[in-house]
C-alpha cells in the first residue's frame, strides 16, 4: 500500500497511512488505506468525489 513519506514521494507498505490533524480543540485522526487493483488515481479520485458534491450542492 502506498505510503507518502517526508519528501513526498509515494512507496508501497502494506500498513494503511495514518494522519493527525487538530483544528482548534478537535484532533482527526484518519487512516487511508488503498487497493491494490484499483484503476484509478488518488488525483481522479479527490476529482470525481468534489465533482460529485458539487453536483449534490
């Protein structure tokens, strides 16, 4: 599974990549794994999904 590193630049692992955002007194913590048989792109895939909320709106 890919994982972005300090430079990032992508490399494969099988851990799923994990993120800790706080914003101001909540703290996020999100983990993204991702398929190895998928056709698309992490890039055609944050497109698709704010094209299709914007649809929505």
């Amino acid at each position: 599974m890919p994982a972005v590193t300090a430079d990032r630049t992508i490399e494969r692992t099988d851990k799923p990549l994990h993120i800790t955002k706080r914003i101001g007194s909540t703290t996020y913590k999100v983990s993204v794994h991702f398929s190895r048989t998928s056709r698309e792109t992490m890039s055609d895939k944050l497109v698709r999904l704010i094209e299709r909320d914007a649809v929505k709106q």
